[in-house]
C-alpha cells in the first residue's frame, strides 16, 4: 500500500468542492454531529449527511460505516464513505485505529483503488496529530496485509485499495510529513517480520534467515552482517547454541547486524532474536497438535530483521547491534538428549532437562557474545515460553529484566505504540528453582512460574549490562482463524528506539 499527505489549502469548502477522490471518508458523532470536512460536504451536497444519519442509514455506533455511491455537488469525488467516530471521550488508540481497519475493509472489492482520509481532525484528544497519523498507517498497512508467496492465485488475493491519502490542514504539514516517513518504514518492517514468521520451516531456514540479513546490508550503506559459520561457534565455544542444532540437518547460523549511524563513540543497543527456525521440541517431542506453528519459534528474530529493516529505512541516528542465534531444534540420532550437559560460552555449565527449553539454550550464548559490544543496553525478543501465553493471555509481552529504567522505558513505549508489554518479577527467589544435581544450573525450572524461570535462567548471562527479555510467545503469532504472524514486537521497540534517538 501507497501512502501520501494531501494538503488542503484554505477551506473545507473549496478543497472538497475541487478534489479528485474514487473515495473520500469522513466522520460522525453518534449524536450526528459532523467533522469539518463532513459538515462542509453536507453543505456542499445540499444536506445530504444529515438527511442519511437522521434517517438511520448509518448505525451510530462507532467503525460502522455507510458507503455512498455518489454524492452530488462534489463533482470528482466518486462516493463517499461516512464513519461513525463514536464519542470524542471514548476515542482512544485502538478505536483509532479500528476506524481504518473498518473503512478499509469496507472498500475492499468495491473497485476503490484510492481512497482520502479526512478524519485527522477527528483524532484521539490525547494524541498529537503526529502519532494519530502513524497509528492510522500502521492500522491500515496491518488490515491490508496478505501472506500470498505460496498461493496459486496472488492478483486474485490482493486488496483492491492500493494508495491511501490522508487530507491535512497546511499549518501541520511539515511534522506530518516526518511522521509519515517514520510510519512508512515501520510498515515495511512489520511485514518483514510477518512474512519471514509466516515463511514456513522448509524454507525459511537458519540459512534463509542469514540471507535475508545480507540482502538488507546489501540494500542499505550503514548496515553491514557478518554470518558465523559453525566452525566459528565452535571456536568461540558457544556450546550451549550447538547443542540445539545438532540434531538438526541444517547447519546453525550465528547472525550479526551492525547499523552504525549514531554518535561515533556511543556504545550501541543490542537486540537479540531468538531464531528457531521450527521447533519440534528435539527429542523431548512436542505433541502434535498445532505443531506447525512452531515455525514461528523464529519470531524474535524476525523481529530483530524487521526492526534493522525500519531503522534503516528511517535512518534512524543510533547504533544498533543485532545477534540473532538461529537453529531448527529435531530429534534424530545425534541429537541433545535429557540429562545431557552442556557448557555455555560463559563456561558456566547446563544439565538439559528439558530438550524443548531450546530457546534459552541458544539466546544464552548469544548474551555472553554480547558483551564484547559494551552495550548501553540489550533487548532480547524471544518466543520462549508457553507459560507467557497462559499468565498474559496474548495482549501485552512478556517483559522482565536487570534495569528497573530500562524496563520502565520499554513499558512507556508499549504504551505509545499500543504494542504493549507488561511486566513480571524476576527475584532472586526464582534462582533456586534452576538448580542442578549435576551442573551449575538445570534448563528448566518446573511447571510453575515458566516464563520467570526461562528468563531467570537468561539473567544468568546478562550481569555486565542493562538487559530487558521480551517474551513474545504470545504476541508475536494469532492462532485460530486469523492465524498468521502478527509483527510484534517491531512497533514496540521502534517506538523505544525513536524516543532514545530524540533524547
Ligand atoms: N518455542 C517454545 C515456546 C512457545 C510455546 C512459543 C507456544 C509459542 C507458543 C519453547 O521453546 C518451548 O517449547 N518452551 C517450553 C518450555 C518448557 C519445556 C520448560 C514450553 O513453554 O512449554
Ligand atoms: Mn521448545
Ligand atoms: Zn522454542
């Protein structure tokens, strides 16, 4: 989807009168109180608003909508659609954004191929124009999102909206231009994200992931990558990473992104994605039931992808490292069993309990990689656990961390996104749980308290800095009918990223 700024000079009035539109969309109160641009087409077509929304042709209740084919004294505006705002007191973010997803889905199939939004006006009071326009971007690049590589009929599939225009006001134009940029390159780092989440595991391998890192260095003059071959993970010793892939056919990959374009000496944010490629549990074998989507288990590092893929299309002034260990976790002959201890780059030693406590086993070794970047900060994004999911249900991720500000900062950015996270505890008290007869610490920590634990068992590894985990178990994936991938955590860290760049 295309979208632009279209600056209405003077008023209303004259604007409306002259604009070339296949769909212009405005809004109501449900008291029947009209928008600007509503009132001024109501002028403009003799009444006609209020004559519809007295009648009851619209449902005055808020994302209803009313399509009108053709509307006389707006000569090159096709149709017009009316949506109900509902109440100024009750537009809040996500209304917002269901105002979008609702007009665009209307449209669809209607031979609407440009649509103009003048419902700026009508944003949410406690949001700058600024935000309100990004969150109607990404609300409506979300609604217009199709995962179509692997169907037969891709055109047949397609949106019929194509371009989106937003009608401004002059006076804004300048700080909405910005905000569009930003959006625009958020987008397209959310859909990274989701197309490599929904890419299956067949394709979408460790090596798929290492060549969709090169392809965005090879687009982009601040962005380099380096892949670790598993020669060199072995040199580095990280033997918790390769004890995962081992029972694997595909060999693991160790990705490293480098975007500098920051202060020279600033030290960099480091964000770590947990990259398994499909995870079958290894020899402590998931059951069957929706066993295909673990071809998600890649969604923090597909995150991590996306988030580079925004930041340098945004060209974002910071400087940011991204560590993505990548494995697909098998069962076979050769593979990491129960019982079995590995040592960790760290050189503290691990008693594999469990085979499908995978995630920890591989982002573990890429935290201790991550010291050699003095980091100012890490973020890892993990699908780690299923216990997420049943504490939080799928609404916020997972957040827990070392760092007390960082952890409040990240919160703050789920809020301003609506990306949220929410956070748990992670006390010395859960240490114990990890306890090993055999080696420094077991995998696993027990039924209770699963998504502590795993990052009870992370903290481990991330003393020499402030360390924030996101586990997007939950948030990263929709199951049931809309399953596909969802694109969090990018607007969140995004969000996170962008305020630590204006500071
Ligand atoms: N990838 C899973 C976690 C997961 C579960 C993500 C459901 C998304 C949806 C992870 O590797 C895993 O299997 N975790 C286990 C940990 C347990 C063995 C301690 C889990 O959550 O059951
Ligand atoms: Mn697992
Ligand atoms: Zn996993």
């Amino acid at each position: 989807m295309d979208y632009s700024i279209h600056r209405i000079e003077n008023h209303w009035n004259e604007a409306l009168a002259s604009l070339h539109s296949d769909c212009l969309v405005v809004g109501v109160y449900p008291n029947g109180e009209l928008t600007p641009s509503a009132a001024a087409l109501d002028h403009l077509s003799g009444g006609m608003l209020t004559r519809l929304t007295t009648r009851g042709d619209l449902e005055m209740v808020a994302g209803k909508t009313l399509l009108i084919p053709s509307v006389s004294g707006v000569m090159n505006t096709e149709r017009v659609l009316l949506v109900c705002l509902g109440t100024a007191e009750e537009l809040k973010l996500k209304r917002w954004k269901s105002l979008f997803t609702e007009s665009l889905n209307a449209l669809q199939q209607r031979g609407v191929a440009r649509v103009d939004f003048a419902l700026l006006e009508a944003a949410p009071q406690d949001m700058s124009q600024a935000d309100a326009l990004r969150h109607a971007v990404l609300a409506l690049d979300e609604a217009s999102y199709r995962f179509l590589d692997f169907k037969s009929d891709k055109i047949g599939a397609l949106p019929s909206v194509q371009q989106a225009a937003f009608l401004v006001s002059a006076s804004d134009e300048e700080a909405l231009e910005t905000a569009l940029a930003q959006s625009k390159a958020i987008a397209l780092g959310v859909e990274l994200t989701k197309n490599l989440a929904n890419t299956p595991g067949n394709v979408c391998t460790p090596n798929f992931l290492a060549e969709t890192a090169q392809q965005l260095a090879a687009q982009s003059d601040t962005l380099t990558v380096e892949i670790l071959e598993q020669a060199d993970m072995q040199q580095l010793e990280m033997g918790s990473l390769l004890s995962v892939a081992q029972g694997s056919d595909q060999p693991p990959k160790f990705i490293i992104l480098d975007y500098r374009n920051g202060a020279q000496d600033a030290a960099p944010v480091v964000l770590v994605g947990k990259g398994v490629t499909f995870d079958s549990g290894g020899i402590s074998l998931k059951p069957g039931e929706k066993m295909d989507e673990m071809k998600y288990d890649m969604g923090g590092a597909a995150a991590v992808l996306g988030i580079f893929k925004a930041v340098a299309a945004m060209r974002l002034p910071v400087n940011l490292v991204g560590l993505i260990p990548s494995v697909e976790n098998m069962p076979s002959g050769g593979a990491l069993k129960p019982g079995d201890i590995v040592t960790s780059m760290s050189g503290q030693t691990i008693e594999v309990l469990n085979t499908d406590a995978e995630g920890r086993l591989i982002l573990c070794d890429a935290l201790t990689y991550a010291e050699r970047f003095q980091p100012a900060a890490v973020i890892d994004m993990a699908t780690l656990t299923g216990a997420c999911v049943i504490a939080l249900a799928r609404a916020p991720s997972g957040l827990l961390g070392n760092n007390p500000e960082l952890v409040q900062s990240i919160l703050k950015a789920g809020e301003t996104s609506g990306d949220r996270a929410w956070e748990l505890p992670l006390w010395d008290d859960y240490q114990d749980l990890l306890k090993s007869n055999f080696a420094d610490m077991a995998n696993i920590g027990g039924r209770e308290g699963g998504a502590i634990t795993a990052a009870a068992f992370l903290s481990r590894f991330t003393k020499a800095y402030p360390w924030a985990h996101l586990d997007i178990a939950g948030t990263a994936w929709n199951s049931g009918d809309k399953k596909g991938a969802t694109g969090r955590p990018v607007p969140l860290v995004m969000q996170w990223l962008m305020a630590r760049a204006e500071k």
